[in-house]
C-alpha cells in the first residue's frame, strides 16, 4: 500500500472512532436514570453532589464527553457505577474469555466447513452436496440458545466427556490444554451457527472459480483434483467468505453472550448484560466503544487479507 | 526427500503415426437434447507435423481439440472412438494414466491466455509447478528451467518477470507464459486451441512464429485449431476443414488453397480478405447460419447453405470421398472444379436460388 493510501486510511479511522465514541456518549447519556444515583443507591444527596461532581455530570454535554474521551485514552476507561472498580481491572478479566471464544469458534467453523464446502462444490447437487446443505441448514435453524443447553446436557451430564458450566479455567498460556479442554463446548455453541454461512458462500464462490478458464488450463498440466483445489482453487474463492467472515466475527463479541451465560464464562457480553440490568452506564458506553473499535479492527485486518489473497488489489491500491 | 516423477512414458510405434483418431464421436446431453458436438471425426497425425483444424464457430472443432485429450467435462458427456497417442489408447485411459500425459507429453494452449492464468499465482510459479510435479525437479533445478523457458518464448527479464502476476503482462505476453507452461516438461504433442483470436495481429503473427519454431527445436506435433485460414497459411502441413462437427475435407495445405473441392472449403477461402484485392473489396461471406448441433437436418448438413446443391444433399450424406491428389479427401456429391460441380452451380443460378446468386 503506497503512503497516501496508509494516511487516508488512518484519517479515515479516527474519524468514524470519533463519530462512534460520540454517538455511543450521546445516546447512553440521553438514557433515563444518572450514574451517580446508581454509585451512591440510597445514600444521601451529599454522595450525589460528590459523585455527580467526579463524573461531570453538572456540566454541559460537550465537555463531559471531553471528561469520558479522556478517561478512554488513559487506558482507565474510568470507574464503573456498581460496584465501583476500574473499568480497565473489569475487562482485563473479560476480554481474553470472549476473543478466544471468537477465534476459536471461528477456527472450528472454518475447519468443519471448507472441506464441506470444497467436496460439495467439486460434486454439487450429488448426495454428498444435498445432505452437507440440509445438515449446515439445520444448523442455522437452531439458535445457540438451543445448541448451547444441548451441548452441554449431553456431553457434560449424560456423556461426562467435557467439564460443566463454571468449571475453573486457567488462562490458555499457562495451561492451554485444559483451556481449550474447557472453552470447547462454549465455542461450538457459537461455531454452530457460522458453519452453514461459511459453507454456503464458499461453496458457491467455488463452483463459479471451478468454471475458470485457468482451472482447465490446471487440469490440462495433469495436476491431481486434490492441488487443483487447493493451490488453484481456494484462493481465489475466498472473498466473500472473508467479507462475511469479517462482519460475522464483529458481530461475535457481543453475540458470544449466550455462549458465555449457559457455560458461566464471564466474557464481555456477560459483561455487558450485567451492567445493563444494573444500569451501569459508563461499563455500557465502554464496551459499545469496544465492540465498535472491534469492528474497525477486522474491517481493517480483511482489507488487508484481501490484498494478500489478491494481487490485483494490491496494485489497484497503489494507483 | 526424493520426489515421485507422474509421467507415463510412452513408445513410439513403429511405422504408424503418433496420434490416430478414429470415428471420434463427443456428444453432450443438455435439456435441449443431444448435442452431437463431434461426429465421426478421423484423422492421423506423424511426430514433428502441424496439422491445422479450421471451421466457423460451432463447428465442433475446440470440443474436437478437448476431446482428443481426454479434457471433457465428467458429466453428461458421451464419447466414443478410438484416439491412440503412441501405445497408449487415450479412450480407454484410466484418470492417473491420463494426468500423467496431459501436461507432460500432451500440453494445450488455450484461447483466452489472460484469463487462462491463475490470477493469483505468481508466473513463475505457473510454469514450476508442472515441473516439479511431472518431472520431480527440485525448487532450484524447476526454477532454472522456468527462467530459461521464459527465455525460450521471447520473455524479457525473466528472472524478475517470474515474480510477477499474470495482470501485469499484456495478453500477447501472457499467451507467451501459457505457451511456456504447455512446452515445459517437453510434450511430443501439443494442441493449441485458437492460440491467436484474442490478441492484435502483430502479436498473433509473432505467437504463431514462436510456436513454428518450438515445433522445430523440439520436434513436436502441433495441432492448431483456428478459425481463420490466415493462421493456416505456411504454418501448417496438413488441414482439416470442420462443418457441424464432421470433417468435410482433409487435404495437405497446399492442395487445400490451390484445389479445395467442397463448397464449404471455397467459401471459406473466398471470405478471407486477401491483399491482392482492390482496396474496399467487400468480403464475401456465407449466407445463413451453421445448423443447430442438437437438430441436424438430413442428407448433408451444408446442403441448406450450398450454392451447389441438388435434391439429392438434402436426403443422402455424402462420405469422404479421395480425390486424384495423394491424402485428399472431401465429402460432397457435386464437389467444386468438377463437371457434375459446375453443372449444379449452373443449374442453381438458373434457377434462382439464393445461396448460388453470391457466387460468380
């Protein structure tokens, strides 16, 4: 990517995080109730005006979101409303539940459906195509909420096979096989339902590349269907899969949260649903902004793949 | 690590021709019926010659070229005959016999070259992978033969153009990396599939120069399929002009231009435009359309289009039929250049009948 292309995307960046820390501010902040009534519950009006005072709340809109803004690039995210405690200490417990639930969930979506979706394609509309789509259909019928309580009826309680809801989980540094062991059932859950996307739009990008002129050109140099596919094939069919896939895993950190209630991992959506029912609202406004910048990140991470999948992208972005 | 070479070797037969077709049939099954693609189609071919397949679009002669191969779709394909390439018999080959021919000792050149190249895999790569798959050369042994190969077909700077992406050559240069990717691992036959209709006359001079000289150098047999009898011009040694998948003359090239004998043939050879006309000579050309492959009319299939024609095309074919010169042969009833020929034009333009009115 040439330098003009690099600034105008940093500028783009800071301009959407800007727009979406001021919206997610300014809707949070038209919500009913105040903060500081939620921090001080029945104590009396001398801890409101104190509180109040701390979260600026007796000043006009502008320079509380100022007060907000500031507190966000401190990397304190400042204090939650009930209990009172960092931000920061609440999602440095949070976050690495939910990103490994997503990356996990994901790479075991991947793994289930290429494969799926590359013999489907070779053979489409045969037997093994028919029942590998009604098979990932009925997947995306069944809601997590469903698959969840499923999983884990059957293989933790009839089929002891995985650890219960709230077994202990060491982080996946110090003990990545019983993490893993641990995070499995969750990360189906949520795997479920990507499965039947991915399967689908691979299977049909794949169909229209097998068509190309160059996969008969492969053919014609007696490569085997197993390199065909792979080395011919694959790259240029991923594009939408990954466009999906980008939205898809964006939309996870929040949609991870019937993963994380039914298995008792405390993640950011478990997060985000407590402090709603709570009514903490500087936690609420945090974790949108989370979620956003999320978004942005993975825009910006399949951009990039795109240009690594694609040499014509790459050369479209430098002219 | 030692690496398994996937060639299947073949032998020379001895006093016969490297590839034999015979009766060649390729239908395809599609809702609309059965398209006979390819019907009855023979034809021979020596070690080093160049034999050129012309006819108009729809006439059968690509599938023809991918029948030959073996490189048909899997599906609702009916295919019968005998093609036999060297000792092998290329109908009865199992997949793994077939892969191992095809890119080593059978290489195509196909029409499109830009979109013939895999997008989003770097040139060199394109050409290697034959290499190192067919032959079991090493990464440095194939990329030293890709380099020299580029070379071979007039690539400027190979070494750094190995890097590159297919998009980033023009197609004349591209048609140049399929041509290197059809020769690598040094096939006795090579088809090439309209190897020029996508690319400026300059260039497809040039391409057809440099496939003329890889025959030599390597001592190939060449077919090319072509529409255009341009290409077939001092490039080919024998010619096989193509109508509604069956051949209707075979001939060497020269007997061809200076005697063709069916209609079909004359007309074709009239609608080239040729220098020694005057300037703003309107070209002349073939009224009508060439049958549909899937409702052949009866009797001979040019009969509706045929300023010869006699009651007697409409209802029997004519069969391939030799002519007085050596290794001519042509189908039609009332050939051009013949007693019974001129006899039949005359009777036609008497008459009236359109398709004679054009011919003078």
């Amino acid at each position: 990517m040439s330098k003009l292309v690099v600034v105008r995307r940093v500028l783009e960046i800071i301009v959407t995080l800007v727009l979406v820390t001021l919206v997610t501010f300014f809707f949070t902040s038209k919500l009913p109730g105040n903060e500081a009534a939620v921090i001080c519950g029945p104590a009396g009006p001398a801890c409101l005006a104190k509180e109040g005072a701390l979260l600026y709340l007796n000043h006009p809109f502008f320079p509380r979101y100022l007060h907000w803004l500031g507190n966000l690039f401190s990397g304190t995210f400042g204090l939650s409303a009930a209990p009172t405690e960092p931000i920061a200490t609440l999602l440095k417990q949070s976050y690495p539940i939910t990103l490994e639930l997503v990356i996990f969930s994901q790479l075991i979506a991947i793994v289930v459906a290429v494969p799926l979706a590359m013999y489907s394609a070779v053979r489409p509309n045969k037997v093994f195509d028919r029942m590998s789509t009604a098979a990932t259909f009925a997947t995306l019928s069944l809601p997590a909420f469903i698959v969840g309580p499923l999983l884990r009826y059957f293989f933790t309680v009839k089929l002891p096979w995985f650890p219960g809801a709230g077994s202990t989980m060491p982080s996946i540094g110090v003990n990545p096989a019983q993490n893993l062991y641990v995070m499995f059932l969750p990360s189906l859950t949520i795997a479920v339902g990507s499965i039947a996307v991915y399967q689908r739009l691979l299977r049909a990008d794949m169909i229209a590349t097998l068509e190309e002129d160059f996969i008969v050109m492969a053919r014609a140099k007696g490569l085997t269907t197993w390199r065909i596919l792979f080395r011919h094939a694959l790259r240029p069919s991923t594009f939408t899969v990954m466009t999906v896939g980008g939205v898809q895993i964006g939309s996870l950190i929040v949609g991870a949260i019937i993963g994380e209630q039914v298995f008792g991992l405390t993640g950011l959506g478990y997060q985000l649903v407590l402090a709603v029912t709570k009514a903490d609202l500087p936690t609420v406004q945090i974790i949108t902004v989370i979620v956003a910048v999320a978004y942005i990140l993975m825009n910006l991470i399949i951009d990039f793949l795109y240009t690594v999948i694609d040499p014509r992208v790459r050369r479209a972005r430098t002219t | 690590m030692s690496r398994k070479r996937h060639v299947r070797d073949i032998d020379d037969l001895e006093d016969r021709p490297l590839l034999e077709v015979e009766n060649l049939k390729t239908y395809f099954q599609t809702g609309h019926g059965i398209v006979k693609s390819v019907d009855g189609v023979s034809f021979d071919l020596e070690r080093g010659r160049t034999l050129a397949i012309v006819g108009e679009s729809g006439s059968g002669k690509t599938v023809l070229s991918r029948s030959v191969m073996g490189l048909l779709p899997p599906q609702n394909v009916i295919r019968e005959g005998r093609v036999r390439f060297g000792d092998v018999d290329l109908t009865n080959a199992s997949p793994q016999e077939l892969r191992g021919l095809w890119g080593a000792q059978i290489s195509m050149v196909f029409q499109d070259p830009v979109t013939s190249l895999n997008p989003v895999v770097r040139a060199g790569r394109q050409i290697t992978e034959s290499l190192r798959y067919h032959l079991a050369m090493s990464r440095q042994d194939a990329k030293e033969t890709a380099i020299s190969l580029f070379r071979s077909v007039g690539i400027p700077e190979p070494e750094n153009r190995m890097q590159w992406y297919p998009h980033q050559f023009s197609g004349g240069m591209c048609q140049r990396i399929v041509i290197a990717a059809a020769i690598a691992c040094g096939p006795k036959l090579l088809l090439a599939d309209e190897p020029t209709t996508g690319l400026d006359v300059t260039v497809s001079a040039q391409i057809l120069d440099l496939l003329n000289r890889l025959q030599q150098e390597r001592y190939m047999s060449v077919i090319i399929v072509t529409h255009d009898l341009g290409v077939v011009t001092g490039r080919s040694d024998d010619v096989i002009v193509m109508y509604a998948g069956q051949v209707v003359e075979r001939a060497p090239t020269t007997t061809l231009f200076r005697d063709a004998r069916m209609p079909y043939t004359e007309a074709l050879l009239k609608s080239a435009p040729r220098l020694s006309n005057p300037s703003h000579t309107r070209l002349h050309t073939i009224p009508g359309n060439p049958p549909n492959p899937a409702n052949l009319p009866k009797g001979c299939r040019f009969a509706p289009r045929c300023p010869y024609v006699q009651p007697k095309c409409r209802e029997e074919e004519p069969p391939l039929r030799q002519a007085e010169a050596p290794r001519h042969w042509y189908a039609c009833w009332y050939p051009v250049g013949t007693p019974e020929g001129v006899r039949a034009l005359e009777e036609n333009q008497a008459a009236g009948v359109p398709a004679a009115m054009g011919v003078v």
